[in-house]
C-alpha cells in the first residue's frame, strides 16, 4: 500500500507532463512571476486576476497552470521582499527581515537564489509528502478543535515575539498592538462593530494589503529618501555575485531542511498554517544559530528557512482541500472554485473517481516548482541589475505599483487612506525603534484567536479546563510555556544579570 | 529630576500607552459579557489594557536604562510621498490613470532636494503608459485610464 | 540660459498636451449605442474569495456575448453595502452591474442600522442568476436520519445543545427552526463553513445550517449527512433531499443571485442585460456550473425579479426581527 504512490505519482507524471501541459505551466509560472514581483500585488490579487485566462483550458491544464501562476507569483512575492521590503502576502514578510539587508549589502543574487533553491527542495518534498501522507496529515488536522487552534496561536504569537532583535518588551507589545488592530471590524457574534469610528470602509476590517505596504514599504521609500546620498547596493556584473556562495550553501542546507519540516506540517492546519511556519522557521534559525546577532543583518538561514517552511506550506496546504474537499486558506479557496468550475468537486472522490486528475494535479505542482526554478534562475539577473537602476528613478515606480496594487484589489480610497496612514505609523515606530514584523503576525492572528477563545468557552458552557483537557491543546500551551522560559524568561535573566554586574 | 536614558523607548513607551488607553476608551460602550459568553468587548478592553501596562514598563525602562536617541525626523521626504499616495486616491476616479500617474511620479520626485523636474516628468509618462498598457488593457484591471470614464 | 521652472512649465505642458489628446481619441470612441464602453461587473467580495470566482466566471462568458472588455471591480466591505452603495449611485447606463445575492441586498437593509440606500428605490433587478437554499447538517455518524429525530433529540438536550451557523441566512433558519420546533440549543457562531467540519464531527455540534457547497461537498465526503434544505421546493439539482417544510418546519429560504443595476437605468437596457444573462443561465455548461455551486438555474423576467426582490426586502425583515439580530452599525 505505501508504494502505491510511486506507482500513482507515476500515472500523474504521464498525465501532466505533457507537452502542451509544460507549456502552461510555464506561461502560468511566467505570468505569475511577472505579476507577482509588482509591488503591491502578492499572489491572492494575482491569482485572481489571471484566473480567467484559465478558464476555457480542458481541466488538468487549467490546474497545471493555475498551479504555474500560484507559484510564480509566490516566489514573485518574495523577490519584492528581498529587492525593496515589500512583502506580497503574510509569508513573505519574514523574508524581507533579512533578505532585504542581503540586498542592501550586494547579495541580492545569493537571497534570490537561495529562496528558489530552497523553494524548490520545499516542493519536492512537499509533493512526496502529499503523495506519502496526505491523508494520514489530513486525518490529524481534522482532529484540531477551536481550542486547539486557540493554543496554536498562542504558541505562534510567542515565537512572534522571539524573533524581534531588538528589546523583547517592545515586541512583545507590537504583537498585541497587531491583536488590537485585527479586532478593528465588526464582531461575528454580536454584529457590533468595534473601533471603526463611523467609517463604513472598516466594518470589514483592516485590509492586509494597505496595512502591510503602508508599514513596510512605504516606510521603507521614506527612510531612503532621508538618508544623505540615496541607497546604491554595490553591483557586480559577475555571474558568481549572481549565485549563493559555497559558504551560502554550507550555511542554510540545514535551514532548508528544518524550515520544510516545520511548513510540511503546519501547512496542512487550516488558516494562517503557512504564515506561522515562515516566523517559526525564522525564531528556530535565530535560537538555534551560533551567531544569532547576525539575524537582522543579511544572515542567510533567515532566507532560506522561512522560503522553505513557505513553500512546504503552500504545497501540504492542498491536501486539505485535495483528501477532504475544504480550503484551508484564501488562496485554496480561489483553487477550489476553479476547480468547481472546471466541474472537479474536491475530494476523497476525486482521488478514486478521476486518479489520473488527481495525480495529474499533484504532478502538476511539483512541474510548477520545477519551471519556477528554470524560469527564475535566468531572471535573478535581470532583478538584480534593475536594483542598480538609480533609486530616484526605482522609488516613483515602486510607490506607483504599490498604490495601483492596492486600489485594483479594492477600488476605495478609503484602502490608500489606510495605507498612508500605516505609513506614518510606520514612521513613528521606526523612529522609536519598534518592529512591525510582529505586529503583522499579531494582526492576521488577533481575531483567529480571539474567535476560537470565545467559541472554546461557548461550547464548553464556560469551562476554561478544556484548554488542558484536551491533549492537542494542553502539548501546545506546555510548549508555549517551555519556549517562554527558554528562550525569553532566562536569557533576559542572564543580560540583566550581566548589565547589573557591569554597573 | 528625571533623566530620559533612552529617548526612543520613551517614544515607543507614549506611543503604547496611547494607542492602550484609545482602546479602553472608545471599548467603553461594548459589552463585556462573561468569560464564559464573552462580549464583543472583552477581549479588546483586557488587551488594550495590557497595552497600556507594557508601555508602563517600557517607560520605566526609558528613564533607567541607556538606549538610543531618535534620528532627526525630516518632514520633507514623508510630508511629500504621503501627499502623493493620497493625491493618486483622490484623483484617479476623477482624471484616471494616465495623469494621476504622471502626477505622483513628479510629487514623489520632489520628495529630494535635488530634483531633476525634466526626467520626473519623462519617467511618469513612461510609467503611466506601462500601467496602462499591463493594468487596464493586459490585465483588465477597475482602473480608469482616462477621465470620464 | 531658460530658467529651471519655464523648462518644468514647457516640458509639463507637453506631457500634458499629449496625454489630453490621447485622452480625448480613447473617450469620444462612441457614446450611442449600448454597450458603449466596458462592462463593469461590481463584486461585493474582496478579490479571490469563493463569490468573486462566481463573480469572474460571469465576466469570462459575458464577454463573447457583449464583444466589450468586461471587467470586475471588487468593492468589499460593510457586509456588502458599500457595493450596493457605489452601484446605487453609479451611471444608470447599463455598464455598471451588480452581480450579488438579491436576497442579500434584500437582507441587509434590515440587518444593518443605517443601509446606506433605500434598496427597493435604489436598485432595479435586471436579471436572476440562481436559486440556493441552506441546509440542515448533522454529522454523518450521528444516529438522525430525518429532521424529527434530530428534533426529538433536540428537545431534550434543552439548551445543552448547540449548533453552527456561518452567514445571515443561516442564522435565521436556525431560529425559524427553533421557533417552531420549541429548542433552546446554542447558536455558535462561524466566520465560514469550513471552520465548523471539526466540530461538527467531533460531536461538540449537533447540527449546523450551512451554505450548500460546502453541505454538498462534505456530504459527498461522507463526513456530514444533509437532512433537509431551506426552500420551500426540493432542489433540481438534488431531488433527492427533502425540504423542512417537508419535516415538519414550514420556511421557504431561498438565496437568489442576480445581475441588477441602478434604479433609473431605461427599460431597453435593462431588457439586454436580461437577455444576456438568460442566455449564460441556459447553457448547460451554465447550468452545470451552478448545480456544482449547490443551485439551480433561475430565470425571471425583470418584473418578476422586481417583485421578488421587494417582498424579500419585507420578508427578510421579518425574519431579522424573529431571529433576534442585532442591526450592525
């Protein structure tokens, strides 16, 4: 039974490796490349802005190259991250920490070219784990109720807090500033809205986009703008600066291997799975290196651990929607009408019913990985001379695309307002030495959490027990606990002691 | 007389105490409810007041132990791209794509002194044909490429 | 020597120039005969969301019909009323069109405090896309086979029992169940469908009043059992499921997808929109489409649909108040 898959990878392989097939996946690998890489557009926007050219493709093409697209403007997100601090989606923006200083100091070509390596060992691991244990991994988020989920957060939010550089107190407050402002909305309870002062445009929420661009990028512009001679990353034509070094390599394998470990299985939870692998990745690399000063100044397991941890996480985040029919994050939901209007309704059915769609999909996306790295190898070139462009001719472009990004997803002044005002805010905190990061982790997490507490007690008639009976729920908070005493409690000890004794 | 050690953790301290207190305080009218049927203001009161006690700490911190001082802010670069975002938000419905392109491209050139007002203009005119050409006719993007749309 | 602003004024007015020539030969390209510019397909849901898929499926087969670029415009937010908003006050031209839950609309000028237009005043049905009722879950290994056990078993849980809803719709069916079978079980509330399966399989939920795709689809998977659904008729598309009125429960929930536009739009328009939506709606490809959606296909002429659409505006009115929901805003 276990070789079965062999046999059933073989079968999709001939399915999807066609020639017309290979085809679309790399136009979809290439057009989600392209569009991805704007900043200001992150894959979701992406996806669905090319999804119709999908449409009138027989079915298996359609999700070879939905899959093409999907990748491609994943690793276009992450190109951003690492040329201009501009993350595309919530994975990404633990790449920009330091891979954008990578850049900064000359290396962008190392950055990108880890980032698709590592990509690339992610997927093809991520596509045997799909094969391998999918339905076993599905089986076992299936097992996750609210209050697990609750637990999982809580856990996530603490490494959030682990892998600031800067004062442990401050992030720690940055994580819950982010929880307050993913409250920001109307209440799925009771229907109140909560912190909108009147304005419509935030019943829904606070939108990821303006938020995320407003902090990052555009605070980052304005920093460069301030400084004395405008940001000239050193530049040199020599294919060898295009590639990760030797050393590079010796310095993230295990990085990659540990960061795919952690997306492979967060990946397959439902909502915010891949998001929390990426910051997991980067505290484990940070606690786990013997330098960890280096963090936060171009270390190059920063890059590699979270992209692999990423893109493990995009792959084993289908095998929800593959074994059970039900998508685990938006982007799975945008794959799953597709494939409903391709007429495949996803499923246990269609693994027996139509094997060779099945497989052929599972194909398909390691074929995706594939044309990522044949495409973007070549194109590591080219991103790199474009950050040789004068910053004064780069800046207008960058702030251009962001601000069309984010008013062709949702046409409302309001979302530019939001993002201006992200942008001071990201001033500010930049002048008093606040990170976002955090912040964004606690902003897509805050109102997960604060459902699942809620629906936890609801259900158990108030019982706050049933976040230790349950044996999910109680190994997440005892690690939570764990890795607070470990990892903050007792090195904060040790530098005040050694403060105190300097005195 | 107390001495701000470290000015910036001072900054972040006011800036988590006033961010804490806004949220208690415009968290007033929901309801708290039980820990057991939690209203819609429970968890956002409890937070915004934990909050409030980090930037506390954080501020004891400023005044005991050393930290950096704030950099200079300068209002020009910031003032000038912010402009820019929101003149492109109020203008594109009304004059579309083409000049609103145009028109950020040479705000955002004065955010620097040394301004090259010639090849500002030069560069949003290419950007607004390559928005064009790859948002509203490549991708069919809600955007208005011209006026009066 | 010209000094530095006569070059900008010079060189910005060319620019200027230029742009505004161009501008003028794109605009004046027609303004008669309908269509004459692209077609705007308004979607009241962020971009990439389940809806929005719908949403651009519609755009994708509009367009060989109009030969025009058909575009969507996602304007989320506010459950909905900022897209009923913007095309409420849009051109009433015809290329502005809403393609959204017409009982949604209908619903939301009672769940919210203060809706932003007067929907029966503000906006004219042209076309109806489907018909979608909600649906009564229970997990697949419960011993309810019909609605009356899980009522049987219901009352004498009392208020031990608990159940999931994820959207407005759903939401009411639970109270109008309620009212009339006489249970006190708890409503927990879900942003989506999905995040209620674990629950409803692990027995924490006894019964759950979901959106028919995902019903469906775990039904498929074996891993809920559909007891009944909310229309007041069986479905086309799964004859097979009894309706509540059926049990026992006499309701008639039915969401109904439409294309409308803003009131004022003139009558020969409003006659093509109709017709091109009538011609998709008929295909089988169409048809197929919305069954895999969990509906069927639903053709009404434009006075019907108007009709339809103010009685919802009433009767989701009621319902809101008999479910207790509290107005948002």
């Amino acid at each position: 039974m276990e070789f079965d898959f062999v046999q059933n990878l073989a079968t999709g392989f001939t399915a999807a490796a066609t020639l017309k097939n290979l085809g679309f996946a790399l136009i979809g690998c290439l057009l989600g490349t392209l569009i991805g890489v704007l900043p200001g557009i992150g894959p979701i926007p992406a996806i669905a802005m090319l999804l119709p050219i999908t449409f009138g493709l027989d079915p298996l093409s359609s999700l070879v190259m939905l899959a093409g697209i999907y990748y491609g403007a994943q690793y276009g997100g992450s190109t951003t991250s690492i040329l201009v601090n501009i993350p595309g989606e919530a994975g990404s923006i633990v790449t920009c920490i330091d891979g954008h200083e990578m850049a900064k100091q000359g290396r962008a070509g190392a950055a990108l070219g880890v980032a698709a390596l590592a990509s690339f060992f992610a997927g093809c691991v991520g596509t045997v784990f799909i094969a391998a244990f999918g339905p076993p991994l599905a089986a076992i988020a299936q097992q996750f109720n609210s209050p697990d989920y609750f637990s999982l957060m809580v856990l996530g939010l603490v490494t959030a807090v682990i892998l600031a550089h800067g004062s442990v107190i401050k992030a720690a407050g940055m994580v819950l500033v982010g929880l307050l402002l993913g409250l920001v909305g109307t209440d799925v309870n009771s229907g109140l809205t909560r912190y909108t002062f009147g304005v419509s445009d935030l019943w829904d929420g606070i939108d990821f986009l303006p938020l995320v661009i407003g902090l990052f990028g555009i605070t980052e512009i304005i920093r460069n703008l301030e400084q004395r001679t405008l940001p000239r990353p050193q530049f040199n034509a020599r294919m060898r600066e295009l590639w990760p070094s030797k050393r590079d390599f010796q310095e993230s394998w295990r990085a990659v291997l540990r960061g795919t470990g952690l997306g492979s299985v967060l990946g397959v939870l439902p909502g915010g799975g891949a998001v929390l692998a990426a910051f997991a990745s980067y505290t484990l690399e940070k606690k786990v290196a013997k330098d960890p000063t280096r963090f936060g100044r171009g270390a190059i397991e920063g890059v590699a651990g979270p992209e692999s941890a990423n893109n493990a996480a995009a792959q084993t985040s289908f095998i929800p929607l593959l074994t059970l029919g039900l998508p685990s994050n938006a982007i799975m939901a945008i794959m799953m009408g597709a494939m409903i209007i391709q007429g495949i309704q996803p499923g246990a059915a269609v693994m027996t019913k139509r094997p060779d769609l099945f497989w052929g999909m599972v194909a398909s996306m390691w074929i995706g990985n594939l044309m990522l790295l044949v495409i973007n190898l070549p194109l590591i070139g080219i991103w790199v001379r474009l950050l040789s462009v004068p910053y004064r001719l780069l800046y207008p472009a960058i702030l251009l695309f962001c601000v069309i990004g984010i008013y062709s997803t949702n046409t409302n002044i309001a979302q530019l307002v939001l993002c201006a005002v992200f942008a001071v805010f990201g001033y500010i905190l930049l002048r008093f030495g606040c990170e976002p990061a955090p912040l964004v982790l606690g902003f897509i997490l805050g109102p997960l959490m604060e459902e699942n507490l809620r629906r936890s007690l609801v259900i158990s008639r108030g019982d706050p027990m049933v976040f230790i009976e349950r044996p999910i729920s109680a190994t997440l908070l005892a690690t939570t606990l764990v890795v607070i005493l470990a990892l903050i409690v007792l090195p904060q000890f040790r530098r005040t002691r050694k403060e105190a004794f300097q005195e | 007389m107390l001495r701000i050690k470290s000015p910036q953790d001072l900054g972040a301290a006011v800036v988590f105490m006033a961010i804490g207190l806004v949220g208690v305080y415009f968290g007033r009218d929901l309801s708290f409810g039980t820990a057991a049927r939690m209203g819609p203001g429970y968890f956002p009161i409890i937070l915004s007041w934990i909050i409030v006690a980090i930037g506390i700490v954080v501020g004891l911190k400023a005044l005991t132990i050393e930290g950096p001082r704030i950099e200079p802010v300068q209002l020009r670069p910031i003032v000038v791209i912010i402009a820019a975002i929101l003149a492109f938000g109020f203008l594109i419905n009304a004059v579309g794509l083409a000049i609103t392109a145009v028109l950020l491209t040479i705000l955002a050139a004065y955010a620097r002194r040394d301004v090259k007002p010639i090849e500002a203009v030069l560069l949003g005119g290419g950007l607004a044909i390559f928005a064009i050409v790859v948002f509203v006719y490549g991708l069919s993007q809600p955007l208005p490429a011209w006026w009066g749309r | 020597m010209k000094s530095k602003s006569q070059w900008w004024l010079r060189s910005g007015g060319l620019a200027l120039a230029l742009v505004a020539g161009l501008g003028s030969v794109a605009g004046s390209a027609g303004a008669q005969e309908y269509p004459s510019q692209d077609i705007r397909l308004v979607c009241a849901f962020p971009a990439g969301s389940g809806a929005d898929v719908l949403v651009r499926y519609f755009a994708e087969k509009l367009r060989p019909i109009v030969n025009r670029t058909v575009i969507v415009e996602n304007k989320a937010g506010a459950g909905g009323n900022i897209a009923t908003e913007y095309v409420a006050r849009s051109k009433p031209d015809g290329h502005t069109i809403y393609v959204h839950a017409g009982t949604a609309v209908a619903a939301n000028q009672s769940l919210f405090k203060k809706p932003p237009v007067d929907a029966a005043k503000a906006i004219r049905v042209a076309a109806t896309i489907n018909r979608q009722p909600f649906m009564l879950v229970v997990d697949a290994k419960s011993p309810y086979k019909t609605v009356a056990d899980l009522t049987a078993a219901m009352k004498q849980k009392g208020d031990k029992a608990t159940y999931a809803t994820a959207a407005p719709n759903g939401r009411i069916m639970g109270e109008i169940y309620k009212n009339i079978a006489g249970l006190k079980a708890v409503e927990v509330v879900y942003k989506t469908a999905p995040d209620s399966l674990n629950e409803l399989t692990s027995g924490k939920l006894d019964f759950g009043m979901h959106d028919p795709v995902f019903s469906l689809a775990q039904q498929r998977e074996g891993r809920l059992r559909i007891l009944a659904v909310s229309t007041g008729k069986r479905l086309d598309a799964s004859p097979a499921l009894p309706t509540m009125t059926e049990a026992g429960i006499a309701m008639d929930l039915t969401g109904w997808w439409a294309a409308m536009v803003p009131a004022g739009t003139p009558r020969p328009v409003i006659d093509k929109i109709h017709q091109w939506f009538v011609q998709m709606v008929s295909s089988d490809e169409t048809k197929k489409f919305l069954n895999n959606f969990g509906g069927d296909p639903f053709i009404n002429s434009p006075e019907r649909a108007q009709e339809m659409f103010e009685t919802a505006i009433k009767e989701w009115g009621d319902y809101v108040r008999m479910a207790k929901i509290e107005p948002m805003g």
